[in-house]
C-alpha cells in the first residue's frame, strides 16, 4: 500500500485514564498523612499510555513518578502575612526602595521611605528574596513569623556571582581570564531557535549570526575571528560539562551561559578548546515546595525583505517598448500573472510548550521538563517538529559527603526531507511571471523556450520524504567528600543519536522526466555515539589570608559515527515510494549508472584521552594567580605526534583592594589581569594522517577471467599530523563603580595559531599524489572587546539599564609554508561564482586578511554600455581587454567591527526589552545583482534596477561580469528584538505563583544601504561575504507567549 503522510501534531505524551480524586481531613497530622497517602499509593492502579520513542518514554514515566511524588506539595498551607523594617546594618538607618519578593513567585513589593515592607506569602516554608542595587542580597525562611527585621550589608560589587569555568566554577571576583557569563534574566526574550540566539549580542567578542530562515538551520557562532584555514571554527560547546551543541536542550531549559574566551581559560580543555568554549548550565536543583511552570509561545513569520523583480505587467510593457525581442522560437508573454515567490511560500505558524516540574527537599529535589516546538517554515512544506524531554535528580547523604547526580536528555527531531530549498528560491525569482503553474490539461509546465530552469513548485510537490532523529544523552555524577575542603567526583556519560531518512521522486518529477526513469527513491541511516569518562579531585584550603584550590583530572572520550545509504530508480509503481528499494529496475540494470542506482556506508572512530590540572591561588583577595596544564592524547594525530601538551598562566590584581582605594565612594571594584594560554585544533577527519583505500567503482581488470574492482589509495600518508597549536595572549581590565551602578569589562587579546593545516603540493614520485595534508601555516588575530553595563534608574516603580558590547578583530595570515613544506606561491583562491560566470571571488594571501575579495574593478561604462576597468597599471581598460594580473583586492567580507546595545526599562508591572546589534567595515558580493541586474540576459526574469543607467550614462549591455559594481557595503544596525511583557498579579490566587504575558518582534528593523535581502550572511570560511543566489530568506518574526508558575 502506500504511504500517506499526514500532518499531526506530535502526539501527547502521556494519557492517565484513571481519574484520583484525594479528600484530606485537616485534623490529620503529617505522620497520619503519610500513611494515608502510602496506603493510597498501594491500592490505585494507574494506567498509562504512552506513544513515542523508547528514549522519552522513560523519560516521562521518570516525570510522571515525581509528580506523584510531589503529591504532598500540592497540600497549599494557609497564607502568612509578613511585615517588617529593612535597615542598613553599618549605619541602623532604613532602606527604601527595597525589593522584597517571594522566591519562586512573581509576588513582590517594595520598601517605604521607612523601609516598612509588607506581604503575603504563600505559606511557612516560602522564602522571601531581598535585594536592592549596591547591598548583599538575602534570602530569609518565613517560618511562623509574621515580624521579620532584616540588616542589610554593603556590597562592593557582584564579585560573589559565581562563574562556570572549565570543570568547577570560580567567584567572579577571583577570575583572571577572558570569561562572559549571562544568566537567565538577561537572555534575549521571545523566540529563540537555540542557545545561541539567547545571547546574541550579549558577548563581546562572539560573533552569533542567524544567516538562513530555515527551521532547520543552526544558529553560526565564532569567537574572536577565524584562525584556521581547514579545521573547524566552532567553539567547544558543553552541555552541563558533557559535549553537545547548542539545539540540545530546549533554550527554556537553561539557567544560564558561561563563555571562555581567552587560551588561558580554555587550555584545560586541550585541543578541543582553539575557538573558545561556551558552557551552557540547564536548570538545576531547589530544595523548596513542588512548583510546575509552563511556558509557550505562537509566532508567524513573514520574508524579511523581498528583491524587486520584474512581475508580469512589467514583462508585457518591456516587450511593447522592445527591450525583448523574441526569436522565432521563442516566447516570452505566455499571458498569465504568476507570483512565484508566492506559489512556494506561505505565512508559516510556529508555537512551542514547555512544562516543567522542580521540587524536593535538602536532601532529594529534581527538575523534570518537557518541551515541544512545532516550526513551520516559510517554503511550502518546510518544517521542524521536536520533542526533548529531560529530568534531572540529585541526592545527598552521609551529611552531604555523597552526593549523586543523573541527568537524561532525550530528543526526537521530525523534518520533510524535502529537496534544496534554497535552489528552488533561485528557480522561483528567475521564473517568467507571465507563464503559468500548470498546463491548459493540468500537468507541470516546464520553460519551452528550453533552457532547462525548473518550475519552482514542481519539485517540492513530486517528492515525498521525511528524516527522522532520536537522540538520548544520559550522564551520571557521583562527589564524594571525605574531607571538608576535598571533592572527588566520576562522571560518566554517554550520548547516541540515529537517524533515519526516506526520500522519493516521483514519475512527474522533473529529474525523472529529463532521465527517463520511473522514480527515484533513497534510504539512509546514520548513527553517533560518544562516551565519555572523567574522574576529578579538587581541594581548597584558606587559611590567613591565603586561598587556593587545587584540581586534578582524568578525562577519556571515545566517538564512533558511522552510517548507511542505498539509492535505485525504475520502479513498477510510486506506491511504495522508498519503502522498497529493491522492486527498482535499475538496481538490476547493468547499463544503469551510479546515479540511478547503488549502495554505500561507513563508519569511523577516534579517541581522546586526557591528564589535567589547575591551581588558582589567592592572598587578601588582592593577588590572584592561576596556572593550568593539561597532556593529551589522540588517535587523530600522526603516529609521531600522538601526544601534545597545553598550558596556561593567568595572573590579576585587585586594585580596589589595595589601601589607597578603601573607602572609596566611587571606585568599588577594579581589577587589571593578564593572562597566556596554549590550545590546540585536532583534524576534522580521524583518519587524516592515514592512506585510506577506497573501491574505484569506474574501473576494472581481469584477473583469471573475472572482472576485479581495485582498491586504490586516496591520499598521501603523514606520520608527522598534528595539532593547530594557538598561542593566546590577554590583557583585561573588571571595573565597578558607583554602588556598581556602573560595570564592565576590557580586553585586549593577540591569538598566535601555528601549525596549521593546509595541502601543501609535494612531488610525484616518492609520493602518491601531488599534495599532501600536514602543519606549517600561520595566522593572527588582534583585538579589542569591551563590555559596558549601566544602571540608569532604579526606584520603586521604573527601572533602565543598558548593556553595550563591542569587539574590533583584525586578521592577518602570516605564512603558509616552513621549511619542510613550501608552495611556489604565497597565495591561492577562493570561492566561487558559478555558472556561467565562473571565476574565484578570493583570495587568501600571506599578510593579508582572510575573506579579501578579488577581481576586477569597474570604473565607468562606455558608449557601448560596457564595463570600463581599472587595469594592473591603474589606467582604464575595456573589459574585454582584461587579464587574470588586472585583478585586485576589493573588500573583505569579515566584519572588522561589531557591537550591541541592550535596553531593559521596567515601570510597574511592564516591562520592555530592546536588543540591537550591528556589524562595520566588511563588504557583501551580491550574486543576486550580479547575475539579474543585467539586461543581456533574458533567458530569466530580472531585477527592475537592471534597466538602470550605470553611473547615470548608459544602460548596461555587457555580458555576466564579475566586478567591483556587485560588491556592497555590508554595514548594518539591526533593531533586533523588542519584548514588552506584563507581569500578572497573582498574590491572591490560590493556585497561579506568578504569571506573565508577552508580544516579541524578531529581526524587526535593519538600517544599512545593502541592497540585498538581509546583510546578516555568512560571516565563515575563506569565502565570507559571498551572498549566493541560492538562498532560504531570512524572516521577521512576531510572537506572543505567556510564563505561568504554579
């Protein structure tokens, strides 16, 4: 039979058909209490249905567990009234304007001039929250009292606040490296596809860029520019301490977002750690009554910008004007009026929930959450559906000298595996909008003037398809304490993830039709495994004014992907779509090619393993230091160089400490801190240092009679593959001034990367092939960074801050050779502009920037409409007089500055949210004007800016060119994300402890004079800044979504 794919949402999770009803007499005391609900619990029969995956079945019966488990919480307590005077300990004199709320809840209210508070509290065992700008926060046990006087201390800073760091966390204060923390209340608010856009343009320094509005799309991040010409430019993200990436868990799910920037904080992380580490905290325990929240929001999205091209009626008045003029065979006014950007896009609806359920007590609590997003996209059938659940245990015993962790993670990804969106956006603005979707008899209309550009909606409509994806990611932590200041802890983790894809054409798709062939049909799998085994121990000891921790580790990581793919065509019927591969004809086929039908699979592995260190010492506070080592091994490295080792140094002074500055009014923190640290980059292919032989499916000898397939070699071996070795200097500067009414940071960073990997040409014979893969490049990266926060206003009822980053980065290729390895040039290209065009569109040359565009440079336009350039001696030169030495370097498409700007304004119960960031000094390539914004090329549709007069002389009347004219500034300001929520009040509801309402914009305004869809592109590799034709629009989102506590 076959299959039919229908649109559901994602099924409920769990169904209990059993309704309980509890009566609870309130002369029970809690010993009788107990027992009555343990009896219950013994004679009720629950039953469940659960429909989904192995993975979040134990997941929610693990939620459906605590919940019962929390069937005491749900006993609400009589209210508890609670007043009292809040003064300043040093002086006695009363604090006004202090914030005194009731943890977990929205309730809150403010001080008098008298520092009289009052309020309402749930119940006994709620704990009031008392904080104000410049004095210690608290955190007070309501008890049965009803009067609670509290003192409050000075604070100099929030040098308390503690930090993730690599395996521990460290108080801000001692910090002597590069490192970014943003916590939950200062994430960026509304819609959020991943983590990464929680803090975008939160970090000085990393760059977080949402270049594609595919639901299916990650966020891109780098940090502090590229360093590397052939490795990855992504930094190390943790999960928790556990490997992961940033759409692991739900971005409802995190508490908060740890950066390391600098080589001195990452270098315990060895050769994981080149471009930075981003250490995400989900969250985590509450010894407090049960609480269950949920959080949701529905968003539509709408195309950012849309390029003007020609529609129909401008079509028919060019051809009456003669600016087209059809051969015999050709015909260009078919007489119909077809949008067809329209006729593939819609105005997608999204929505996700999040529910979550966190209690316990001292000894036991747990956080258990579900969450499910159902994002459409803007094409026709694009989508993303997930399910991620996770729970969350931690338990004490032995008077908190055990203690014990479990944490599980389980996702299922659903998606149309549907064919390139972003090629049939390109076959959607080029199409003839006066032809039409189908045939007078209802088939597929295909261009007739034969130059083969498809009908846009054809081939998302002939395909059917989808992938699937479960992944479960379970880690166990056990702390063992047999000393006050002494922790060992073994972790274990392991993570898996299968995937499943189906993918058919159909007998009308276009790909069948031009082949001859009745349908396409694949199958594929893949499967990833990474487990991971680290024992730590760490001591901290203070004793007359000295401090110090130190820790000590083991860490082993063992990864194994491996995958599966079969294709056949020809088949007897569609019903079956790829459900039967073999029923294809051509699988049987021996004229067939590979591309009709075969099979293929593979599978690789690599290990890490790990010795580390770390010991951070402090005296008075004012002296801090820092030193790191950690020896490292891994079998992706060349049999001579399986072992390497990193280290780092970092040292601060605390300024403020020191007398000159005690008492200061103004001066409450300032810190200068230095710092050096080695990382390292491993090989994106485990198998690199290796000859590797493959079966040459296109050649064949006889041997004995019989046809033999040959194993051949595809690649030179390198027994000397190593490490990219980065050598990271930072100098930074942590102030706060003015009751911290004013904070921030500064830093000045030089990162040095040295052996860097690139397929440098070597001679044939001894060798197999002509270039082989191995170290001797290098590249730096200067910058600057600065992190500005400033409490504008804070009284009882209005509230502004603001929060500014910037980050300069320059970048310079210093070599590409050693004395081993050597090229005949000190450049090579880059990049390309593909048909007909095709030329590079960089180049990568030593001592300059990575991401120079280069080409030639127009001029002017002569009589003849054609393209006048800049020739190698600086003279004018037609451009069909040009060679490859006239060309020269025309921009660079890294962005040399970037900057945010973050507003937070509360009055009363509203509160508003703005986030702006921009990127300065970087160019775009339009490949949309370059190759429509041509009036010689008709065989497409165009832009209406192709009729143009170029530099206000002549229209153009020269072939495709790739020129400096298509290269654009990319500056841009974005007004990126406007939040206006409203907080509920809820003090007198019996059930709801806090309540809020919001509306969001996403991607609201763009200020730039690009004249392309969005400036907001790639920003990585060695071709950054080429805006290609084939693209999935950015988009503006509009969202609406509530919090509720219960």
């Amino acid at each position: 039979m076959k299959n039919i794919n229908m649109r559901m949402p994602l099924p409920n999770m769990i169904h209990v058909k059993q309704t309980i009803n509890i009566s609870i007499d309130k002369r029970y005391d809690r010993q009788q209490l107990n027992d009555q609900l343990n009896h219950f619990k013994t004679k009720t029969k629950k039953q469940l249905m659960i429909n989904t995956t192995t993975v979040v079945k134990a997941i929610c019966i693990l939620l459906l567990c605590l919940t019962c488990q929390g069937l005491q919480a749900a006993v609400h307590p009589a209210p508890v009234t609670v007043s009292g005077i809040i003064t300043d300990k040093a002086t006695g004199d009363p604090v006004p304007g202090v914030t005194v709320r009731i943890k977990g809840t929205g309730t809150g209210v403010t001080t008098n001039e008298s520092g009289y508070y009052k309020i309402e509290a749930p119940g006994t065992e709620s704990i009031l929250v008392i904080s104000i700008t410049g004095y210690a926060t608290q955190e007070v046990a309501v008890g049965t009292q009803s009067t609670i006087n509290i003192s409050l201390s000075t604070k100099a800073s929030d040098l308390d606040e503690v930090v993730v760091i690599g395996y521990g966390t460290q108080r801000k204060g001692d910090v002597t490296s590069a490192v970014a923390s943003v916590k939950s209340e200062n994430f960026v608010k509304g819609f959020a596809k991943d983590a990464g856009q929680l803090i975008q343009g939160k970090v000085a320094g990393l760059a977080v860029t949402t270049p594609s509005g595919d639901p299916n799309a990650n966020t891109q991040i780098s940090l502090r520019g590229n360093s590397t010409l052939m490795s990855s430019t992504s930094p190390l993200v943790l999960i928790d301490g556990i490997p992961g990436s940033l759409n692991t868990v739900s971005p409802e799910d995190i508490e908060s977002i740890d950066v390391l920037k600098d080589g001195s904080a990452a270098a315990i992380y060895g050769t994981r750690g080149t471009n930075g580490v981003v250490l995400i905290t989900t969250r985590k325990k509450g010894s407090r009554p049960a609480t269950l929240s949920y959080e949701g929001y529905a968003s539509v999205q709408t195309i950012a910008r849309k390029m003007e091209f020609l529609n129909a009626d401008d079509y028919r008045r060019l051809l009456a004007e003669g600016f087209f003029v059809p051969t015999a065979n050709e015909k260009w006014n078919y007489g119909t009026t077809t949008d067809w950007l329209d006729e593939i896009t819609r105005t997608p609806l999204s929505h996700t929930h999040n529910i979550t359920l966190q209690g316990g007590n001292a000894q036991t609590n747990y956080v258990a959450s579900v969450n499910v997003r159902q994002w459409q996209g803007l094409f026709n059938r694009s989508e993303n559906q997930q399910l991620i659940g996770r729970a969350d245990i931690n338990h004490s015993m032995l008077d908190n000298k055990l203690k014990f962790n479990v944490n599980v993670i389980g996702r299922n990804r659903k998606f149309f595996a549907a064919p390139n969106y972003a090629y049939i956006y390109r076959q959607a603005i080029i199409r003839n909008p006066t032809d039409s979707v189908y045939t007078y008899d209802g088939k597929w209309r295909e261009d007739p003037n034969g130059y083969n550009y498809d009908n846009p909606v054809r081939p998302i409509e002939e395909v059917d398809g989808e992938s699937r994806a479960t992944e479960l990611r379970f880690n166990g932590n056990v702390i063992y304490s047999p000393l006050k200041d002494l922790n060992i802890k073994l972790l274990l983790s392991g993570a898996k993830t299968s995937e499943l894809t189906g993918y058919f054409e159909t007998y009308d798709h276009r790909a069948s039709v031009i082949n001859n062939r009745k349908g396409y049909g694949s199958r594929g799998s893949g499967y990833f495994q990474d487990n991971l085994l680290e024992l730590t121990a760490d001591y901290s000891k203070t004793f007359s004014g000295h401090k110090f921790t130190l820790l000590g580790g083991y860490s082993y990581q063992n990864v194994t992907r491996e995958g599966f793919s079969a294709w056949n065509s020809d088949f007897p019927s569609e019903l079956y779509t790829y459900n039967r591969l073999q029923s294809g004809d051509a699988v049987s086929n021996p004229f067939a090619t590979t591309g009709m039908r075969g099979v293929s699979s593979y599978k690789n592995n690599y290990k890490l393993i790990g010795f580390f260190g770390r010991l951070n010492y402090a005296w008075e506070d004012k002296y801090l230091l820092m030193a790191t080592l950690r020896h490292e091994g891994s079998s992706k490295f060349g049999v001579n160089y399986k072992w390497g080792t990193f280290s780092a140094f970092s040292a601060g002074w605390r300024i403020s400490q020191e007398g000159f500055l005690a008492g200061s009014d103004v001066v409450n923190d300032l810190k200068v801190r230095a710092g050096y640290g080695i990382t390292g980059t491993v090989p994106n292919d485990p198998y690199m240092s290796l000859i590797v032989l493959n079966y040459n499916s296109d050649s064949r000898f006889l041997y004995n009679g019989t046809w033999i397939q040959p194993l051949e070699p595809n690649r030179n071996p390198n027994p000397d593959l190593r490490w990219e070795k980065k050598e990271e200097i930072n100098i930074g500067l942590d102030f706060s001034l003015w009751n911290s009414r004013i904070s921030g940071s500064l830093d000045v960073y030089q990162r040095d990367t040295k052996d860097m990997l690139y397929d440098f040409p070597v001679p044939v014979p001894p060798n197999l092939f002509g270039s082989t893969l191995a170290n001797a490049g290098r590249m730096r990266n200067r910058g600057v960074e600065v992190l500005l926060n400033y409490e504008i206003i804070r009284s009882k009822d209005f509230s502004l801050s603001s929060n500014i980053t910037y980050m300069n980065n320059k970048n310079t290729l210093m070599s590409i050779s050693n004395d081993l390895y050597k090229t005949s040039n000190d450049f090579f290209f880059a990049g390309h502009t593909g048909e007909p065009i095709q030329l590079t569109t960089h180049r990568v040359k030593v001592g300059e920037p990575i991401g120079n565009f280069y080409g030639y440079k127009s001029i002017d336009i002569d009589e003849n409409g054609q393209w006048i350039i800049e020739g190698q001696d600086g003279k004018p030169k037609p451009i069909d007089d040009a060679v490859p030495d006239d060309r020269k370097v025309l921009g660079n498409g890294i962005a040399r500055h970037t900057a945010g700007w973050n507003l937070g304004f509360r009055y009363k119960q509203f509160s508003l949210g703005v986030n702006m960031r921009g990127a300065f000094g970087y160019q775009i390539l339009n490949f949309q004007r370059m190759y429509y914004e041509n009036p010689t090329i008709k065989q497409y549709n165009m832009l209406k800016t192709a009729f143009d007069k170029i530099y206000g002389k002549e229209q153009l009347n020269n072939p495709l060119a790739y020129v400096s004219h298509y290269i654009e500034n990319g500056d841009h300001w974005k007004i990126d994300n406007v939040t206006l929520g409203y907080d509920i009040n809820v003090s007198r509801s019996k059930y709801f402890r806090s309540a809020r309402i919001y509306v969001s914009g996403l991607n609201l305004v763009v200020l730039t004079g690009y004249k392309g869809i969005d400036p907001e592109i790639s920003r990585l590799g060695l071709d950054a800044g080429n805006d290609s034709r084939d693209k999935y629009p950015t988009t503006r989102t509009f969202t609406f979504g509530t919090n509720i506590t219960f």
